[in-house]
C-alpha cells in the first residue's frame, strides 16, 4: 500500500511537470510558478535560509504528502554532515502544512512531515536524542498568499537549532 | 469565573396544555412567526435603584431586548417593531387587549414585570396567544441583579421551548480562540462569550498559541491545546478557579481533545513517530488507554451521547474520511464515501447526526450525515471553513471561516459563524477580535 501510494505520487509529479510543461509552451505567464514549483512542491529559494553554507533549513512536501523528494534527500544529508561535523549542536525539526486542510489534521499531518525528515537524519547516523520534532500544522505559514505556490512554501519541514 | 448563579424560578399559573401557536423547526422557516415582546414593565423606585446598581436607564427595556434580539436571530421569530404597539407595558402585563394585538398582526405576545425587592431583580414574564386570546405560560425569576442578562436569556428559551417544543440555547456560552496580528504570527488567546457576544472575556495571555477549547458538560471545565514552553500538549482549564493542569503524561504532542458525555474522560490524539492514535484519560483515576493502534493519523475523536460510540477521521484509506467505532477501539466503520475529504465529525447532541467539514474541488463544506453515513446533506460552501460544534439542542452549528488573501497576502480575517441544521439562517456572531474554533456550552439553567 505504501508502494502503491508512492507510484500514485510519482505518477501525479509526473503528470503535474506534463501539464506545467504544456502550459509553458503557450503562456510565457506561467514561467515563473515553473521555476518555483515542481508538481506542487515548492522548489525555489525565496523563503530558505542556511544553517551554514551550502545547508539549506528546509524541505518541502506536496499536499497531503510526507514524502521526501529528491532534493528533500539531498537537503537533509548535508544537514546530517553538517550535524555530525557538529556534535554540540541539536535541532528542532518543525513541520508544517498549508491552510487548506483542518486544524487538528494539520497539526498530525506537521508531525508526519518533520518526522520523515527525522527518519531520514537518523538512517545518515544522527541519534535521535539530537531531534526533537515539534508540529505547528497550519499555526505558523511563511506565506500568507491564498495561492498555489504560497501554500507550497508552506508544506515545509524546517531545521533550527535548538542550543 | 462562571459563578454557578441561584435563580428561583417558580410557575405563577399553571400551563395551558393546549398549544395552540406552533413553530415547526424541523424546515426552512421562511415566515417567522410574528410576535410582539412588549419592554417588561418597572415602577419608579425599581427603576432608579437598578439604574444605581447597573447603569442601566431602564432594566425593564434592557431585559426585553435581549428576548427579542435572540428571538430574532433564532429565524424562527419575527419580532415586531416597538413603535406599533398600542397598549403601555404595565396595562399589557394586567390584561392584553388582544384586539391591539392583533392588528399589528402578532400572533403571541410576551409582557411582564420587573420589580427591585431585598436587593434583588424579581422578574415576572407572560407568553400570551393573541389569536385564541389565552394566556400561554407564566413565570417569575429571583437572582442578584448582575444576572439580569441570563434572565433575558432564559426568558427566550422558555418561550422557545413553549412555541417549539424543544429546548432552546440561548442561555449558553461559547469558548473560542480570539485572533490577533499578522496571518503569519497570530497571537491566540482563550476568550469565552455568551452566546449572543455579550460579557466577552480573555482566558489566557496571549504568550503561547492556544487551539481548540471544549467545554466539559458542565460547562465548568474547559480542555484544549497549548503550545506552552513550545511543548504542545492537551491542557484542563477550571473556568471558575483559573487553575490549569497538563492532561497525562505523554513524550509528544497531544491534541484534538473533547470530553467524554458523562464529563470523566478527555478523548484525544497522541502524535508519535509519523502516526497519531487516539487515545482517552479518566479524570478521576488518571488511567491512559489507547483506542486506536494504526500506522496512518487518527484524529478529531467525538463521542455519541450515550457514550458507547466514537467517530473520528483517519487518512488509512489513503485519504482524510469520517470513521465511527465502538467506544473500546473495536468495530471501525468506514461512513463517508461521497467525493473529496472528510474531517472533524462531530456528534449531535441528539444523537441522530454527524456534522462535519468537507473539501472538494477547492472548497470548504459544513455538512451533516447520519451516523452510518447517509443522507449527507451540505449546509454552507465556503473558500475555508471548519470545526463546527452543536448547539445544546442540536438544531444549529457554529462554526469559523477564513477568507482568502488579495495577491498581496492581506486582507486575511477569521469569524465565527452560525447556520440552522435547516441549512437556512446564516449569521455572522460579532466578536471583539478574530475568531476560530467556536465550542457551544449545554444550557446553563435547565
């Protein structure tokens, strides 16, 4: 069933890059939620800051999703070099959703997320007693835009350090 | 805060059984009934002492007023304008000229009296059927003058109850999370109201973000989730003593909490690892069970009225939808089938229904179903709307909505809102700041 579901995602990046392609052929318009956003991902830099160079804070999920995509991946294993090149420090992992879900959904849906980037930091040998995961659901957007692309940047997984 | 308040209310004469006026509640009321609230009437002496103790000009008036504004929002009345009445209110408390009344066209009247004795508001009121020229119902309330808007709203849910059948709500309150600033750096705070936004009071600070308060059955004690030392965790307040504790001892985030119908036990969700489960505590005991053991989030627990029963959404098919189970965690059954997703079930008070929010294509429902999951029916569409709660008697739901942001992000705002299970009678409910996450009270005075 798991499987399943990350096919169906897959499937559905696939088909959304398609539509956004086919889109930007017609309409010049579109160019720049293409650049920010693959499916519905966000993709872009506007909001992310760097714990230090080259490790960026934060990774992003598709609605309803908490499954990391490949550049989430690649966000997250710098983090972890960068962790482990800094044993002293430890990090809050604060997840969150859009507000186009309800309140109490979100909150678990937060928890969800920043636990899959959890998982990932700990499978590149950071302990758990480093992170402390801590959803906000929908409390704390970055964007405050009712848009696609706002919500996006708002389906987030954020490291801070915690000391 | 709520002081648990003595009101002696006894029946002057006893109840013609013979309802002759009747307000059918279960449709859309497209004519409220008609009906005159004639301002109660006072001597000179009550007057002047109330005006001391209250700053009120005439207490008679205020009283009156309050009957008619909730009968009024109710849709099921229609109250007439004061400045057609033809009989004073003191001659009309004696003895209605039903002749005058008539000709206005009400068709139920309500009169009576407001007098100051021993330092206290005695308040006498008559529900009278125009038509059929009888007198239909006669009370008189004592209490400390301080109460005199309860008594207004007591006053309305008798004649409610007189016309309808059923019990009204109007003596309530609602607890809900007031808004402030920035979308994205809201300041939450507790604040509570009566039911029409009068006597509104802050709860909390505003330090820590505060979501979802629930009154208890009393209507005493309140449970909801504070991020307090950015650990959110489910909290019990006691409105009365201020007094707040952390409800078990859980290592992660706790929340979506209501309490169980007979007021001992809080049902709500612990987060762990990816996966929420549902989870309740007795008060008494403090003893933790968990009723749901699934990898996927089990939220938004609400139990039926008899208690033996829970509906909760899950996202186990692979998508948020409504789930009923027996009260052990056993039997779970899949009710919403309909296309989008499905979310925070609530159970009526009557036990009948389940209402609900729903996404689809883009948009926000508030909607009710039975309790296996049929004749859903959806009341209101909205850009964002959520978490509605029953009134008492189960015919009215309040809920929040949010609007959408202009391409600059502002324009944000978050309000309470209320609808008739008849899908009819849409209202905004004023509050002071923003507002989200309505609860409604049990009646307060039965």
């Amino acid at each position: 069933m798991r499987l399943n579901k990350i096919l169906k995602n897959t499937l559905l990046v696939l088909a959304a890059c398609l539509v956004l392609s086919a889109c930007a052929t017609k309409k010049e318009v579109a160019t720049d939620i293409q650049g920010q956003m693959q499916g519905d991902v966000y993709t872009g830099t506007d909001t992310v800051k760097y714990l230090a160079d080259g490790v960026p804070d934060r990774v992003f999920f598709a609605t309803n999703e908490s499954i990391l995509t490949t550049a989430s991946r690649e966000t997250l294993r710098a983090q972890a070099a960068w962790l482990r090149k800094n044993p002293n420090i430890n990090v809050v992992l604060e997840g969150h959703a859009d507000e186009r879900g309800t309140r109490e959904y979100n909150l678990a849906l937060g928890e969800r997320r920043a636990n899959a980037a959890k998982d990932y930091l700990m499978t590149y040998g950071i302990s758990s007693e480093r992170i402390t995961v801590l959803s906000y659901g929908k409390e704390r957007p970055v964007d405050s835009g009712s848009n696609p692309l706002a919500w996006s940047k708002n389906r987030r997984s954020v490291t801070v350090k915690a000391n | 805060m709520i002081k648990k308040i003595l009101i002696l209310l006894f029946i002057l004469i006893p109840i013609n059984a013979n309802a002759l006026i009747e307000v059918d509640i279960t449709r859309g009321n497209l004519n409220p009934l008609p009906l005159a609230v004639s301002p109660l009437s006072i001597d000179e002496v009550s007057r002047k002492s109330f005006k001391k103790i209250l700053e009120k000009e005439n207490i008679g008036s205020e009283i009156s007023n309050i009957v008619e504004n909730n009968l009024r929002t109710s849709g099921l009345f229609n109250p007439l304008d004061k400045k057609a009445f033809l009989q004073a209110p003191d001659i009309a408390n004696l003895k209605p000229r039903f002749e005058d009344w008539n000709l206005i066209k009400a068709q139920a009247l309500i009169t009576g009296k407001v007098n100051y004795i021993d330092d206290k508001l005695r308040v006498e009121f008559r529900l009278w059927d125009v038509l059929a020229a009888k007198e239909m119902m006669a009370l008189a309330f004592t209490t400390v003058p301080n109460n005199w808007r309860r008594v207004g709203h007591i006053i309305s849910d008798k004649v409610y109850e007189r016309l309808t059948g059923e019990k009204g709500y109007f003596d309530t309150r609602i607890i809900y999370v007031s808004e402030e600033g920035p979308k994205v750096q809201r300041i939450k705070k507790l604040a509570i109201m009566d039911q029409d936004g009068a006597n509104n009071k802050f709860l909390t600070l505003g330090n820590e973000l505060v979501l979802t308060p629930r009154f208890n059955p009393a209507s005493q004690m309140v449970t909801y989730l504070s991020y307090f030392k950015n650990m959110p965790r489910v909290y019990l307040l006691d409105i009365e003593t201020g007094t707040q504790e952390v409800v078990g001892d859980f290592p992660g985030m706790t929340f979506a909490p209501r309490f169980s119908p007979d007021g001992k036990k809080i049902i709500m969700s612990f987060a762990n690892d990816g996966k929420s489960d549902i989870y309740t505590m007795d008060l008494e005991n403090r003893i933790v069970e968990k009723i749901t053991n699934h990898p996927s989030i089990d939220t938004s627990p609400s139990y039926s009225p008899d208690g033996k029963y829970i509906t909760f959404n899950s996202d186990r098919s692979g998508y948020q939808q409504i789930y009923v189970m027996k009260n052990d965690g056993s039997d779970v059954k899949r009710i919403s089938f309909g296309n989008g997703l499905y979310g925070t079930p609530v159970w009526s008070p009557r036990g009948d229904l389940i209402a609900f929010t729903k996404l689809h294509k883009g948009k926000f429902y508030i909607g009710v179903m039975r309790t296996d999951g049929s004749g859903e029916r959806l009341l209101t569409e909205n850009y964002y709307q959520e978490a509605p709660s029953w009134s008492p008697n189960g015919r009215v739901l309040i809920f929040y909505r949010e609007t959408k942001t202009d391409d600059k992000g502002e324009g944000f705002s978050a309000k309470l809102w209320s609808i008739d299970l008849t899908g009819y009678n849409e209202r905004q409910i004023k509050t002071p700041t923003d507002a989200s996450d309505p609860s409604w009270s049990s009646l307060l005075s039965n």
